[in-house]
C-alpha cells in the first residue's frame, strides 16, 4: 500500500500571501539572533555541568583509590 494512501490528499496552501515588511524581516531577524543566544547559553550552562560532574566523578574515585592503597599498605605492614 503506497505511503499517500496513509496519508490522505496532499494539503493546499494558500499562496496570496503578501511579501514581509522590513519591521517583520527585522523582528524575525532579531527574534532568530535571541534564539541562537539562548541556546548557546543553554548549551554552554550544560556542558559546564557535564564538565562539573565529570571532576566529582574523578575526585571520588581518586578518594576511592587511595583508601585501597592505604588500606593494602596496612595489611602488608600488618601480616608483615
């Protein structure tokens, strides 16, 4: 069965529309450039808390590496 017959006709638009004024191109413009900056930020903003939780991560295991070794230098000085 061919995909159009899942999707009906195809759909018509109307095609009077009038050009955009140079207020509208402008706010469209500065609407697009406020966007784009909020989603660097947003980008940015994350990637600093990926970077954060990356360093936790590393601290902890750090933490955890050196109570092993702290912990089997003890024992061989125990047994030893």
């Amino acid at each position: 069965m061919p995909l159009s017959s899942w999707l009906g006709p195809e759909p018509t638009f109307y095609t009077g529309a009038t050009p955009m004024s140079d207020d509208t191109k402008q706010l469209t413009q500065q609407t697009n450039d406020l966007i784009q900056q909020l989603a660097e930020a947003a980008m940015t903003d994350t990637m600093g808390l990926h970077m954060q939780n990356a360093v936790t991560n590393q601290q902890g295991t750090q933490t955890i590496s050196t109570a092993i070794t702290s912990t089997a230098c003890a024992l061989i000085l125990k047994q030893g």
